[in-house]
C-alpha cells in the first residue's frame, strides 16, 4: 500500500528529486516519477530503472536539509521497489543500518512513516 506521505508530494518536490542527478534527463525522470506516483500507485515497471528509479535511489542516499520529505518519499519508494521485487539488489537490512543516522535526525512523522515501511514484510 502507498503511503499518503508520497502522493503528497509537491512539484517543487518532483522537480528536486528529477534533478538530482546533476539536472540530466530532467524532464523524463520527471515525467517517469509522476506516472509512478500518480498513475502506478508508487509501483515500478520494467524499463523504469533508470528513469525514474536512479535519482529515486539518489533521494534515499542522502539527507540534505531543508530536502527532509524528498528524501522520505524517495526511501519510501526503494522499499516499496524491495517489497515489489523490482529491486533485487538493495539489501534492506543494510539501507537501514547505512541511513539510520539519517533516518533520525527527520521530524517525528517522516521517521515514523519510514520505520513503518521497514516493518512490512517483504512478499
């Protein structure tokens, strides 16, 4: 199930993450993250690992302040990607342990929603 925290996403908020990959292939990776968004309920098809999927996985590897929900929304949607079997090579466990110095310095809600997610059992 999507979480109501990424379908709340801004523009302002697709556009950071779209051009998170120095601003390259801004616009498909943008219009590939609404269509996940919007119209795949967060799930990732076959041809979408590297737009939108490479600056989703760029917006879970790092906090950038003032990018708080960016990188929440962008954590949510690798796991959703684990869970659904569109990743395979993302070891959650590890994603954890790597961002859990990250994960705590959110706001109460953001880190709340993503601990959750971790706590889905993968199918």
């Amino acid at each position: 199930m999507l979480s109501p925290l990424i379908k709340s996403i801004s523009e302002s908020e697709l556009s950071y993450i779209a051009e998170l990959d120095y601003a390259q292939d801004s616009r498909q990776h943008l219009e590939s993250l609404r269509a996940v968004i919007f119209c795949q309920d967060g799930s990732l098809r076959e041809g979408q690992i590297w737009h939108p999927y490479g600056v989703i996985e760029l917006g879970a590897n790092a906090l950038n302040s003032g990018h708080e929900r960016e990188f929440a929304i962008c954590t949510l949607l690798v796991i959703q990607a684990v869970i659904d079997g569109f990743d395979s090579s993302t070891d959650l466990t590890v994603k954890f342990d790597d961002r859990a110095h990250d994960y705590d310095s959110l706001p109460p809600m953001l880190r709340e929603e993503i601990l959750r997610a971790y706590q889905i059992p993968e199918a």
